[in-house]
C-alpha cells in the first residue's frame, strides 16, 4: 500500500481539527482518550478521501467509506479489572 504525503497530511490535519488546545485555545494538544473512537474515525475517512484524490484508493461514496470504516473498525473489550493483593 502507497501512502503519500497527501494522506499523511490529511490525518494530521483530521487530528489537529479535533484538538482542545488548537479548537478551544485551551486544554491539552491531544484530544482526550475517551474521544478516541469518533476521532480515529475521522481520521481514517480523510485520509481515505486523500488516497482517492492521489489516486491509489478506489473512489467510493462518503457513505460506502463510512461502511468500510465501520465494517474494519477495532473496538477494545476489556475484562474488568480486580485488584488483587500480593
């Protein structure tokens, strides 16, 4: 797989528009862990959107890349924690 420096762009610029510091002039660089989904997400369709501009991705709708995320997306399932004494 090509990636370029479009795409690389492209996610950077998708991350950027989802931080507290560059959005609200305040909070941290990075957006917060909890929001990761929804951000990755986005990521994910920009860049896609950049692969089909550079042509190394096969053009597709917006609603047929939201599909192709959704179908390949990893959700993490954790057991729930129990401290346990030594």
């Amino acid at each position: 797989m090509t990636i370029s420096l479009n795409m690389l762009m492209a996610a950077s610029q998708a991350l950027a528009a989802h931080s507290p510091q560059a959005t609200l002039e305040r909070g941290g660089l990075l957006p917060a862990v909890e929001d990761i989904g929804e951000i990755s997400r986005a990521i994910a369709l920009a860049t896609a959107r950049a692969a089909q501009q550079d042509g190394v991705a096969p053009q597709a709708s917006d609603d047929e890349l939201h599909a192709a995320i959704e179908k390949t997306f990893w959700e993490a399932q954790y057991a729930p924690y129990k401290r346990a004494s030594f």
